[in-house]
C-alpha cells in the first residue's frame, strides 16, 4: 500500500477531529487524561492534548501495522543495511544495547564495548595530567550532541575538565573558544568521521598551531590513516568510529569522549544506560503502548492530516535550552527527504520545520504567534519533576507556567473584544522527566531517534543518508580559488558578490 492510500484512509478520520475542538474532545472523553498516557521508566509523556480521538488512534496504529513497523524496528536492531543509499547498516543502537542476536549486530556492540574501554583510559590519562580545559573541534553530529549533553548534565560548578566547542568556520568562533585559555593547560579532541571536513580541518590547523604541536591533540575518526598523516596523532590517541553510525546518531560512540570528559565515564555510560532502556521499550512492545509510536503517528497526523507545516520543542529547563538546536538536524536532516527510498517522488508533504527553546524566555518572544497567530503550531513541552537547583519557589513558578501554557493552548479564552480572545485548540504533548539525570537525558534522545525513523518507515524515505548537505560544501569549495582572485564564478549573481567581498 502507497503511503497516500495509507493516509487516506486516515483522512475521514481527520475530518472528524478538525470538526470537534480540542476542549470537546477532552470533556466527552476525560478518561484520556490518564489513557492517553506512556511511561517509559523515568519518562511520563501524555498526548491527552492532541487533536485526536480513540478512534483516530485506532486508525494511526493500524496504518503504522500495514507499514509493517515492527519488521523495520527489528531490521534497524539487527544491522540490515537499511541505509539502502549509502548500502550500509545502521547500527547506533549497539553502541548502547545488545537486543539482536545477528552476528552483525553483536559485531557491532563488541567493537563498541572496546572502543568505551579505550575511552576510558584516555579520560584516566587526561585526568592525571595538568590539563584543566578541552577544546572539542567538530561540526553537525560531531558537535550538536556532544554540546546538548555537556550543557544539560554538567553542574552548576565545572567538573575536572572544563569543555569548549568549536564548530563554525568562522575564525571569531576560534578566536572567543581560546581566548582566557592557557595552551599549555588545555587539550583538544577533533571529531570527523573522514577528516575531510572542512570546517574541522580548519579549526583543527588553528588548534594545533595555537597548542604549539600535536602532543595534546586526540581525534575521533573513521580515518585513523588521514588523522595521523594531517596532524601527526598518534593511533593510540585517534578513538575510532564506523561506518554504520551516522553524525546525527553518534554521541553514544566515542564522539562522546568530551561528553565523557566533562561529565565522567561512569555519567556518560548511565546515560547510554537510558537509551537502551529505550531501545528495549520501543523494540519489545506493541505499538499500541509504544512511547516512540506514539510519538511518531502524532507527528504523522499533524504534518500529513491537520496540515501543520512546523513544530515547535520547548524544554522548561534550562539544561535543555540546546534540545531545540539538536533536534532540528536529527529530524530535518533525517526527514527532509522529496524521493522514496526506491527514488520515486514523496507522495505527500515530509518534515516540518522544527524549532523552539527554552521556556520561560521563549514565553516573552514568539509565544504570542502560537496563541493567537493564524498557523497552527503543535508543540514538544518538556519539564522536569525534579529540580536540582536550591530554588524551590522558582521551581514552582516553572512548573506553573508550563502547566498553564499547555492549557492556554489547548483551551483557550473567549472574549467580546477580538483583540483578546484566544481560539485555543493548539495541541501539545507533555513529556516530563522524573528528574534531568545521565540516564532520563539518555532515553529522551532515545526516543526522539525512534520517533525520527518510525516517521520515514511511514512516509518511504531514507532516514540515514543526508545528500542534501552536499551540494553547498561543493560549490563553496570551487568558489574558493575565485574569492583568492586566483578564477571567477560561473554564476553572475555570484560574481557581483564576489566583486564586494573582495572590495
């Protein structure tokens, strides 16, 4: 079956609920405060405010059934090379779970089990060193990860290592990242997959310069060979990295050594702890009471059947004020897709634009285009039960405003002045944490993985390949020799900008 007769047969459905607002759909039904509810071990998340029914749920997990989900979650787990494109498995479930008996798979786990022993040992060597800060240079998946979870669980005072990161290209990056740093007491890591990025390579070469040689350089990398011949590090500091992993998926390898580095070894290993614990849930139960199904045909019914064309994610928690950024590539690059995997054309509408931040801020700047705007945004609300900060009144006063958000939106407020009223009828899920800990942050970025791939088993696309990144870093790479005046630009919009930046 195509993906539109799927969804077509969704679309009746849909009529329904678009004719019965959500505060009706919520008094005729209130049972689904508590029914429409998934916990998965120190993560609660209710969809009671999602513009759907019992029937329409129904009928989403029906369609998840004829697109033969629970086949494609365990051919993801078992290392079948589902990244038909690239022609290569997709194993970054084995970094932290061991739930298929393919030999593939348990290939997998064992080299991944090997390299965290490796890993371990260097976060030991830095320790008993002099170095007190860590420079990690990477870019995309090499560093949204890696930067969300250094934010999120590191404490309010820095741990043994402080971590910088370094990511744009631009030499300002470069110059604030060291600027207070000592070079003699600091180290740095390089993350790429190839070592033949551009932006690496060239805030890396600064790295070294600035460090005065490689003797504190450390590299995470597919290519032991070119990491060693670029900046001269020795194997025995180059932590390695597969083929089956892909940037955006990749912070449970050791593209988590600053993660590792920052928060300790036992910190990072709790929080793989999390994802398998997720990875268990999603791959063991029945779609029905699937967190990341859920999850994933809410998403699908308001793309695709309410027609929403963004989504919004907003933490209250400013640990989690990054989430918003690591989303966006996680989903949009993975989803971002106009072909079916076979390279016919999508026959419906793909991601939307995900975006967001962290309440109470975001409350005070485009929250007044999601009350009262014309375009229907639904929305990720994310809190945490548990506060960690001795601040138990503004810990409440969080908590308020994210309960009365969620309401507002859902229920909204009518008024004789226009000008006033609020239509409500904005859906929301509420995910809550027990508490923002190595091993609920773990799970979080478990299930948003899931949701990401259940989503492109149902629209037919490639999850796992990111062609579109290419194309930009070709051009700039031809257009290179003629900002040095060395050729010129096919292009004439180009060559008139070319004409200003090198005035």
């Amino acid at each position: 079956m195509s993906t539109d007769a799927r969804l077509s047969q969704l679309r009746a459905q849909a009529g329904r609920a678009l004719d019965t607002p959500l505060q009706k759909l919520i008094a005729d039904d209130p049972a689904r405060a508590q029914d429409f509810v998934v916990r998965v071990g120190p993560i609660y998340a209710n969809f009671a405010r999602q513009r759907y029914d019992r029937d329409a749920l129904t009928a989403l997990f029906a369609a998840a059934e004829s697109a033969h989900v629970p086949a494609r979650l365990k051919a993801l787990f078992d290392g079948e090379k589902i990244n038909v494109t690239e022609d290569r498995s997709v194993l970054h479930t084995a970094l932290r779970s061991d739930l298929s008996d393919a030999p593939v798979a348990k290939q997998a786990h064992a080299q991944a089990l090997e390299a965290r022993v490796r890993m371990r040992a260097l976060v030991d060597e830095l320790a008993a060193s002099d170095v007190t800060d860590i420079v990690s240079v990477g870019i995309g998946g090499s560093d949204l990860g890696p930067r969300l979870a250094v934010d999120a669980l590191s404490g309010p005072a820095p741990g043994r290592f402080r971590v910088h990161f370094l990511s744009n290209v631009d030499g300002h990056a470069a110059q604030r990242v060291l600027a207070g740093l000592d070079p003699k007491r600091t180290a740095a890591v390089l993350i790429s997959k190839t070592f033949g990025t551009q932006e690496t390579l060239l805030n890396g070469t600064i790295l070294r310069d600035w460090l005065g040689g490689n003797e504190r350089l450390y590299a995470v990398s597919a290519n032991v060979q070119r990491a060693a011949d670029t900046f001269g590090i020795p194997p025995e500091r180059i932590l390695p990295m597969w083929d089956w992993v892909g940037g955006r998926y990749s912070l449970w390898s050791a593209v988590g050594f600053p993660i590792a580095l920052a928060i300790g070894m036992d910190a990072f290993e709790s929080m793989l702890d999390g994802a398998a614990q997720m990875d268990a849930h999603v791959l063991r139960t029945p779609l029905p009471r699937n967190l990341a199904a859920w999850h994933a045909m809410t998403a699908v019914w308001n793309r695709n059947l309410l027609g929403c064309a963004t989504q919004a994610v907003l933490p209250y928690d400013e640990r989690l004020k990054l989430l918003s950024n690591y989303l966006q590539q996680l989903v949009m690059e993975s989803l971002g897709k106009s072909v079916r995997i076979d390279g016919s054309p999508v026959e419906v509408e793909t991601v939307p634009v995900w975006w967001g931040g962290a309440g109470t801020d975001t409350q005070h700047s485009f929250f007044q285009a999601l009350h009262q705007g014309t375009s229907i945004v639904p929305a990720d609300f994310i809190g945490v039960v548990r506060a960690d900060a001795p601040y138990p009144d503004n810990h409440r006063a969080l908590q308020a405003n994210l309960l009365a958000q969620t309401e507002a939106f859902a229920n909204g407020q009518a008024s004789e002045d226009s000008h006033r009223a609020y239509a409500g009828g904005r859906p929301t899920t509420t995910i809550l944490l027990d508490a923002l800990t190595p091993e609920s942050f773990g799970a979080l970025l478990a299930l948003y993985e899931h949701s990401v791939f259940l989503q492109s088993v149902i629209w037919g696309v490639n999850a796992f390949d990111q062609f579109g990144v290419e194309l930009g870093k070709q051009v700039a790479s031809r257009l290179l020799p003629a900002l040095a005046g060395e050729a010129q630009a096919d292009d004439p919009v180009t060559r008139a900008l070319l004409e200003q930046l090198r005035g």
